[in-house]
C-alpha cells in the first residue's frame, strides 16, 4: 500500500498511468502486438484490459507515487482521488478487443438480474467504437424474435442467419449495447470498449467450437432467454450522427457513464470536472499535463491510456491525436 508520507499535493493532480493486462481467447490474435506495441502473452490474445479494478484483471499503476498499487486498492483507500464517487468498486472497465476469429453470440443482464442470479456482480452496459473492420467486414448487434418463445424455437432450428440482426461496419463507427441486446463481434475486427466493470456474459451460440479443454464451450440459453429484450429495436448502422463541436463528439450517455470522442490538432485544452476521467489515445501521439498544463508533462500516443483523477484541473495536450473519453455522467 502507498505510504502517505511520501505523497504530496501534486501526487493528488497528477495522471495515474496503468499497466494493461491482458486475456487470452480461442478469438484472439496479435494484432494488440503489432498495433500497439504491448507486449502480450504467446498465444491467440483477444483482450487488453487498459483500466480495470475487476477481480478478473486489477491493474496496477505504472509510475508516480502511487506505482504498484492497483486500482481497487485506490478507490478504497484513496477515494478522493475519485471525488468521493460512490461505489463499492472502480465502476469503468476499458477494453482493446482483436476479434481475429467470431466471438460467441452473447448477452449481458442488467444490475437487478446479475446482483440476484450472479453472486452481487454489476449487469454490463457498454459501448463499442470501431478502431479498425475488414473490407465489407459486420457485427451482430439485435435479434429478430418478438418473445422468449419465438427466439427459443428459431434457436432450437438453427435460424441464425433470420434471428441475428447483421450490421455492416466500419473503422469510426459506434455502438450502445444495453443489457439484454443481444451481439457479437466478428471476424477482423478491432474495438475499444467502454462498460461497467463487469465480466457476467451469457453465450447464446458458440459455432460449437471447442475449448481448451476439448469440449463444447458452455452455454447459456436459459439466462439469456430470460434477459434480452425482446422489444429492442435493432440498428441498421454505426454511422456516428452527432455533431463534432470545437473538436468534441459526444458518443453516448446512460446512467453508468458518458463517452466522448476529440480530436486533437496542435494543442487543446480538455475541462475535467468529473470525478475522474478514463482517457485511451486510438490514434496519434503527442504529450499531456494536468493542472491546465502546469502538471507533469507525459509522452503518449496510440495505446496510451489513463486516468485523470478529481483535482486533476484542466487537462492540456499538444500533438496531433484522437481520444476516446469516459466518465461517470454526473459532475460532482
């Protein structure tokens, strides 16, 4: 744990920088390798876990006065950090997914179903922004039964290709998956992912791949069947609409966190009145300091995130840079 007598005022403004982890996934590739320059596990790595309190993977800070503690350890012992957020736990989780191969058809409870049916853990709303598709490249997000008894049968038929709801996709585009929407990611394609610090999924369908340990991987049809929402209206289309305003798009907002995307150009002057806020850099390089640019100046680029906390101030950044951003939706 830290020890307070070498912290300072300026340890409490400063950005905490964390050391990705990383899962591996029958799905997986190397692409967080060859586009990011992490260096990931042998294997097939379908996950960078970027910033993470989860259980299943607790980042631990790189560097400044607080290297080597983990993120939970920070928001139980030093929640100021975080404005005095509420919670029992860091409430973001941020992802890279490499889908080299399909990823499971799968699902997501809400909070009410998950803190009842999955041992007190949060449901799992997130978002996806497309970093990179292949040519003519789709994702699954929606299904096309109107009841439980409906998506059952087509189920039970293998109608997939009537059930699923096929979006076609691009590099830039954008995606609200709710709790209870039923979705995949697909073959060549790379996204960074926002959502509650979760990792409760449901598989509806598999391909019948095996697993590592040569058998079907388990499914979860009578969770699922119970949690999707049926009168979902499934979309046709990523294509961000919203307008980009002095370099700022908003992405989306719920009442777990807001996400936005800015563009960067030379320099740019970023407000931080949340309690905290998650920033990843998807393209670009350049430096950043808080405290309005009179903090810590720090070397990032593409793959680079971090976390701004309460009394960061104003975050200034020069380069040239595109960033993706998340925070709880309230200010404090």
């Amino acid at each position: 744990m830290l020890d307070l007598d070498k912290n300072t005022d300026r340890s409490y403004n400063d950005l905490i920088f964390l050391k990705p982890l990383f899962h591996n996934k029958i799905w997986g590739g190397r692409r967080l390798a060859e586009e990011y320059g992490y260096d990931i596990p042998e294997g097939a790595v379908g996950e960078c876990w970027a910033i993470s309190a989860h259980p299943n993977g607790d980042c631990e800070v790189a560097s400044g006065a607080f290297e080597g503690n983990t993120l939970s350890e920070l928001w139980v012992s030093h929640r100021e950090l975080f404005g005095n957020a509420e919670g029992d736990r860091f409430p973001l989780l941020i992802k890279i997914l490499d889908a080299k191969d399909d990823l499971s058809v799968q699902v997501h409870p809400d909070d009410t179903y998950a803190a009842e049916h999955e041992n007190g853990s949060l449901g799992k709303s997130e978002c996806w922004y497309i970093l990179d598709a292949k040519e003519n490249g789709d994702i699954v997000v929606g299904q096309n039964a109107s009841s439980k008894e409906e998506f059952a049968a087509m189920v039970e038929q293998g109608k997939w290709s009537e059930l699923l709801n096929y979006v076609p996709i691009k590099a830039g585009d954008f995606f609200r998956i709710d709790p209870g929407t039923v979705h995949a990611i697909r073959t060549g394609t790379l996204i960074l992912e926002t959502q509650q610090s979760s990792d409760i999924t449901y598989r509806v369908y598999d391909y019948d791949r095996l697993g590592d340990d040569g058998k079907p991987r388990d499914l979860h049809l009578a969770q699922s069947l119970e949690v999707i929402d049926y009168a979902q209206k499934a979309p046709t289309s990523g294509e961000i609409t919203a307008p980009e305003i002095d370099g700022k798009t908003e992405l989306m907002s719920c009442k777990y966190f807001s996400v936005e995307k800015y563009e960067i150009h030379e320099a740019k002057t970023i407000a931080q009145p949340w309690p905290f806020m998650c920033i990843s850099v998807i393209e670009g390089e350049g430096t950043v300091c808080a405290d309005g640019g009179n903090g810590v100046e720090h070397r990032i680029c593409k793959g680079s995130h971090f976390i701004a906390p309460a009394s960061s101030g104003s975050l200034r950044f020069t380069g040239t840079m595109t960033l993706i951003t998340s925070h709880l939706p309230h200010t404090k």
